[in-house]
C-alpha cells in the first residue's frame, strides 16, 4: 500500500478527501442546507478553514510531495 501510494496510486476517495482539505480546509464541503440549519438551531457559524496552514503543515509528506500533490495544489489554487 506504501509503495502504491508513493507512486501516486491512492484511492479516488483519499485524493478527493486531500484536495477538499486543502481547497476550504475542510475534509468535505459543508453544504448550505447545514448551514442554514446551523443558523436556525441558533449555533455559531463554522470557522473558516485555513487550508494554507495546513498545506504548510502537510508539505514534508510523501502524498504532498508526489505528482497527485502538485495537481491538487493547483485546484487548492484556484
């Protein structure tokens, strides 16, 4: 599994979960039904995510570090 993941073979799920993190800082996207629903139970809002601390956090890993890495720092990017 190591090797295979060095290689950039990872699950689609993983690179997904990956590329959400560092797009919104989140591991998945927080739909605005929830949000509103947030609102309506009275709670505060979610904190912003800070997806550049985390990539600079993650940047000494393998996964990071690969080619998989460079194509999810671009869609972090946009």
């Amino acid at each position: 599994k190591n090797m295979a993941a060095e290689e950039g073979h990872i699950p689609q799920l993983f690179r997904d979960l990956l590329a959400n993190l560092l797009k919104t800082g989140y591991v998945y996207e927080v739909p605005e039904s929830r949000i509103r629903r947030r609102e309506s139970l009275g709670l505060p809002p979610l904190p912003i995510g800070d997806s550049e601390s985390i990539l600079k956090t993650i940047q000494g890993l393998k996964i990071v570090e690969s080619s998989i890495a460079n194509r999810l720092r671009d869609i972090w990017r946009k």
